[in-house]
C-alpha cells in the first residue's frame, strides 16, 4: 500500500478487518478476493463511492 509500510497494514488490517475491506474495494484487490458476508454486512458502513456501493449491490443481491 502506498501510504503504509506493509506491516504496518498487515497490523491494521488484523486488528480492523473492516478497514482492510474498504482499502480492498477503494484501492483495488491485487490477489485477494472479497469475503461476501463480511462486505454484505458492513456495506452500509462503508466511506465508499455511491458508484462502487451501487455496484457492489447488485452483485450482492442483484439490486439495481
């Protein structure tokens, strides 16, 4: 990540897995895959575009 060392961020990332989800969808996945029922439960909650929210809606529960 560019603005934190990497363990800095794998240390963030254990200790708030939702902070590490938002960076996931805001910043890009690399390798890594997003845990649906973790994204499910805390979309609502997420500092994310309303663009990327709406999306990520209807791949979840086929909202448009």
């Amino acid at each position: 990540m560019w603005d934190y060392t990497d363990h800095q961020a794998r240390k963030q990332a254990a200790a708030d897995p939702v902070w590490h989800l938002e960076r996931l969808v805001n910043y890009g996945l690399g390798r890594e895959k997003l845990d649906a029922k973790l994204l499910a439960e805390h979309l609502p909650t997420l500092n994310i575009s309303a663009e990327r929210r709406a999306f990520l809606e209807l791949l979840l529960w086929d909202k448009s």
